[in-house]
C-alpha cells in the first residue's frame, strides 16, 4: 500500500517539471523571431529615411524635355514636281473602220486580202458575184443603141421637112411635130445611158473595196458565203495603221490631265515601252466606277495588238509645291494633316491639301509653305499640344 503510493507520488512530481521546460524553450524562440522581425523593419525604415533625407537636400526642378518623346522633324522646302498617273487600259485601233455590203449583195467570188495586211484606199478586198447584173447591164447598152437609131432617123425627118417647108409642100404644124419626135427620141438616149450608168455603179458596188488606206484588222468572209444589206461588217480596217490605249484614270486624275501631254505605254507581257500623247480626255465620268477615259494616240507597232492590256505612265504636268513622304501627311474624318513643332517645341496639327503622288512623296498644294518644321514619322501617336523633343533631318 505505501509502495503505489509512492509511485503515484514521483510521476507527479516528474511531470509537472518536464511540461515547465517546454514551455520556457517556446516562449524563448517566440522572443527571438520577433526580435528579428523588429530588426528588419528598423532597417527597411533608416534606408527609407536616409534616401528621403537624401533626396529632400538635392532635389532640382524636373526637365519636361528630358520625359518629351524625340521626333524627327525636316524643313521640306518647295520643290518643281513634274506628276506622273500610272493608269491600266487597252489597246485599240484609234479610228476602226467597218467594211461591209452597200449594194444587193449576193454570193462572195473571191477574197483576195486577210486580217493583218495593209490595204491602200480603193483597194478590193472581196468581190460577189454580178453575172446576172452584167447581161443586164450588156441589155442596156443595146437599148442605147436602139434609142440612138431612133433618134437619128428622127433628125433626118425634120430636116427633109425643113426643106420642103420652104417649098410649101410641109406645113408648120408638120415641122412642129417632127421636132418634138426628134427630141423625145434624143432624151430616150440619155434616158438609156443613165440607166446603163446605174447598172455599172451598182455591179461595182459588188467589189468591197477599202474606204482608206489601213490595216485589216479582221477578216469575217469566205469564198462561196452570202451578204447582204443586213450582214454584219466583213472587215475591220485600223486607218492608217494608228493605234490607242484606252486608260482609265479617276475622276481625281482626270481632272489633272491635259490634251498634249505625253505618256509611255507598256503591253502586259512586253517589257517595251511605246510613247504617245493625250489626244482626248473623256468629257464624262462613269457613274458606277467613277472613272474617265484618256485617249493616248500611238503609232503602229507589231506589240500593240487591238484588244490587250496595257499599263500607261502618264505625265500630269509641274508645280511649285512641299513634297512629304507618306509617313509624314495622316489623314482623319476632319481631312488630311500634317503635325509641325513650333518654336516651344509644341506637336501643333496642321491641315493641308494633297496634290499629285510622286516618286519622292506626295505634293502639299495648299497648308504648308516649307518653312516649318514637319515631324516625319510617329505623328499619329501625337496629341495637339503635346511637348516633343525634335531631332532635325535634312530635307
């Protein structure tokens, strides 16, 4: 009985001491983490203090052109611009001529020309047959000879009255009626002839011949073929040879050209160029792709082909005027613009007017003389007013 007590007593005696050692070690570690904590913001607070102490006894008043964004800016100056449309079209005979039947027509005989020969005026390019016309013609020609008999045996018999009137024996009424026979019998003659010459125009009518010297552009008859009045042209003639191209050009580049100026034409798969001249300028626009037509007058060339494509460099005449790269000239709903910096070195928008594009950039008709200071690239990332720091170009 007093040996379980004792035991109880020294485990209750043991506890207690072992639990009071663990709480004294997690107290002591607890102390020491904070410590550190305290020792790092202290820290973080005098480095703190000492820049701001640092920075409050030299701190200088900001420089705005140290944070403005540099731009390139150039004096473009005034320069002679000759102007230049680029303008695609077709090539085309500048006076075709279509050759067909004037007269009854009938069955074709003979073709004696074909597409691409050069034809001089007069010249027959087809024949129909006329047998029928010629024993008609041939009939007419003996009728004349009939009415020329007639009339001279009508002559003879007025001048035998005139004879023996004198005598008595032919009264005047005779004389009066003779006369008149004579005379019916004279235009009977040129009644005859001229229905003889009518026949022969029209027999030659049967010959298609060429209206003017040229080129055969197409042939569309055959030997053994049937025309008439109503069949389509049986050739197309280029007269002279001449050639154009049709360009299409804007309403804007139309209003640009002029009769005279002149132009080089390139055929699509032809590296060879061909120069012409405006000759016409289309006095209408087209009201679906709001275009215009310039006539360029070209001489014949084997490469210029009725019917092709073809490129034309047209020149648009010269002026005076500011010449910008397209990186400097932006544009919005308000129109085009241009930003220049001023002499505070202010980003001020400045409104132009647009010309004719050029090789070297576009022309400023109207806005700009020049002499201002026009920043050439990133201008859409600008703000009116905005100070920048600029860095000049040459112009």
């Amino acid at each position: 009985m007093n040996y379980a007590s004792n035991i109880k007593a020294e485990a209750a005696d043991t506890v207690p001491a072992d639990l009071s050692g663990a709480r004294e070690r997690g107290s002591f570690m607890s102390m020491r983490l904070g410590i550190v904590i305290f020792l790092l913001l202290a820290a973080i607070l005098a480095i703190g203090a000492y820049f701001a102490l640092s920075a409050g006894g030299t701190e200088a008043a900001p420089d705005d052109n140290a944070q403005a964004p540099t731009v390139t800016v150039v004096a473009p100056g005034q320069t002679t611009v000759s102007g230049v449309v680029n303008a695609p079209g077709t090539i085309s005979a500048r006076r075709e001529m279509p050759v067909g039947v004037v007269g009854e027509g009938g069955r074709v005989i003979s073709v004696p020309v074909d597409a691409g020969d050069w034809v001089r005026q007069g010249q027959i390019l087809a024949v129909i047959d006329r047998s029928v016309q010629s024993q008609q013609a041939a009939a007419q020609a003996a009728q004349i000879e009939v009415s020329k008999a007639d009339a001279d045996l009508a002559q003879a018999n007025l001048d035998r009255a005139l004879q023996l009137v004198e005598r008595g024996f032919v009264s005047k009424a005779d004389v009066d009626r003779l006369t008149a026979t004579r005379d019916s019998a004279q235009a009977r003659v040129k009644v005859a002839e001229a229905q003889l010459n009518e026949l022969r125009a029209r027999n030659a009518r049967l010959n298609i011949v060429a209206p003017a010297a040229g080129l055969v552009l197409s042939r569309n008859v055959e030997p053994g073929q049937t025309v008439g009045g109503g069949t389509p042209a049986l050739f197309n003639i280029a007269r002279g040879g001449e050639m154009e191209m049709l360009a299409q050009v804007s309403e804007d580049q139309l209003s640009t050209l002029s009769q005279g100026v002149t132009a080089s034409v390139v055929p699509t798969g032809s590296d060879k160029s061909f120069s012409g001249q405006v000759w016409q300028l289309s006095p209408v626009i087209d009201a679906q792709n709001r275009q215009g037509t310039a006539r360029i007058a070209l001489s014949y060339a084997p490469e210029l082909r009725p019917g092709g494509f073809a490129t034309a460099r047209i020149n648009s005449g010269t002026l005076v005027a500011t010449v910008l790269p397209e990186s400097a000239v932006l544009a919005d709903a308000e129109g085009s613009f241009v930003y220049i910096v001023d002499a505070e070195n202010k980003a001020v928008r400045r409104g132009v007017t647009t010309g004719m594009a050029t090789a070297d950039g576009i022309a400023i008709v109207d806005g700009l003389d020049g002499t201002e200071s026009v920043v050439l690239r990133a201008g859409g990332f600008l703000n009116p007013g905005e100070t920048v720091n600029p860095r000049r170009q040459e112009s």
